[in-house]
C-alpha cells in the first residue's frame, strides 16, 4: 500500500557547522527556503538568501532571524538574469560571512506551453532564469571558492532532465542543461578541490509550483510515486544539506536523484 503520511520532520545534526551559505531564490514557501531553513538548524556559522521580491525577502529574512537569532542571517535582492545584481550579491554575501563555503542555486522557473504553441520570449526566459542564472552565479563565485581551494556549489535540477512530460520541453530543456553544467564545471573546478553537484527532484508540492501547474496535473504525478505522494519540500532540503556537508567529499559531478521512482 502507498504511504502518502509524510514522514517525520528530521532534526538538525550540525551538518554545516564553521560553513557560511548563500542561496538563491530563497523566499516564499518552496525549495529555496526550506534549504535556508535546513541550513540554520545544520549550524552554518552564516546565511545569505537572495530573491527577486523585497517584500517576500525581507519576510523571509524575518522569520529566519526570530526563529535562530544565533546565526547571522541576511537577506539581498537578486534577479539573476542580471549580471549586475550577481556580482553585487556575491560581494555582499563574501563580506558578511567572510567568504562563502556553500551557494545553493535554487533560482528557477518553470510552467506548462506546448512546443508548437511555444513563443520565444516564454522559452528565452525559462532558459535565461533557470540555466544561464544558475550560470551566472557559478561564474562569479568560482574564481573566489577556487582561489580559496575550497568550497561547494549544489544546483537544484529536475527529473524532468531526464523524463519527458508533456508541455514542459522550455523547463525540461533548462533543466537538462544545469545537469550538463553541473558535470562539466565539477570537472573543471576539481583541481581547486571545489565540488559541484545537482539535486533532481520528482515533485514538491509548494505554493510556486501550485500557481504555475493546475492541480489535477500535480496530483496525477504525485499520485505516481511509490510513496503516492509529492515530497515535502525539506525532503529535497535535506539531500542538499547532505552534499553541503563533508559527509560528501567525495561526490562531484554527481546528480542526484530526489524521487520515490527510477529516474
């Protein structure tokens, strides 16, 4: 029988003690600020979370700080489809955290168009949001983490880089160049002994993902994992943290599959 009972919330076990995060898109309720959350409770000694929209990030930043007053949180607005405020973000987080161990590419768009139906500014911004944004990130921040032989860098992918779905060849593409990204800028950061790596989630249900697909659709695909439910976003959190952490040193390159089903 499915399990569709999500499982206990699991606990923090400094994970990310001494590491200083950054991640993007990290405001609202999806990915982005579960990881930010996850990596309060993992012990990072710092946190940066960027977004496109101050009200959600400022909101974001709030909570952050009443909920770990301990840990220094801060919060600066990013659109990464601009190379300006990527450059700015990544000076503002390397000097609050005196430099940063861990980025978190989390900035991603997605939606439902058929290819036929398809207009060109609908794909050039899903790519230029969910790829080259995750790009431009890592090209700023890989010359510092290289300088420093240190540092680790987790994009957030999809299974739908592997999978195909109707409607989705804009995000399905996008997403399949992170992945390729990924395993190409791992090999070329492995002499700095910096590490890269990808999550690929199934579906996790959040409140983005829920104004972007209708729901008949989403509970269809939900339906469709062994557990017979969408993940928690903490869950695809929580394998983030784990290539965050040390217990990982030995993975780059890798993309790791967040689903309840074969890839």
């Amino acid at each position: 029988m499915a399990l569709k009972e999500p499982p206990a919330y699991v606990e923090g076990h400094n994970l990310l003690t001494g590491k200083s995060v950054l991640i993007t898109a990290a405001a609202g309720a999806g990915i982005g600020f579960a990881a930010a959350t996850r990596a309060v409770e993992e012990g990072c000694r710092g946190l940066t979370i960027s977004d496109a929209h101050a009200g959600r990030l400022n909101k974001a930043v709030a909570q952050l700080r009443n909920n770990h007053p301990e840990i220094p949180v801060f919060g600066q607005l990013c659109d990464v489809t601009n190379e300006s405020d990527v450059q700015l973000l990544i000076k503002k987080a390397e000097e609050q955290h005196s430099g940063i161990d861990v980025l978190i590419n989390n900035a991603g768009l997605g939606g439902t168009c058929k290819l036929v139906e398809m207009p060109d500014k609908q794909w050039s911004k899903i790519l230029d949001i969910t790829l080259t944004g995750t790009m431009r990130m890592m090209r700023a921040i890989l010359p510092l983490m290289q300088a420093r032989k240190s540092g680790v860098i987790i994009n957030n992918a999809s299974v739908l880089g592997w999978r195909a779905q109707q409607g989705q060849t804009h995000y399905a593409a996008a997403k399949a160049g992170v992945m390729a990204l990924t395993r190409c800028a791992a090999m070329e950061a492995a002499d700095y002994k910096v590490r890269i790596n990808a999550v690929s989630p199934s579906i996790a249900f959040h409140e983005f993902l829920k104004k972007t697909t209708p729901m008949e659709l989403l509970e269809e695909l939900a339906g469709k994992e062994a557990f017979g439910r969408a993940a928690e976003v903490w869950e695809v959190a929580n394998v983030m943290m784990f290539l965050a952490s040390d217990y990982s040193s030995y993975m780059t390159g890798e993309i790791v599959s967040v689903s309840s089903q074969r890839a």
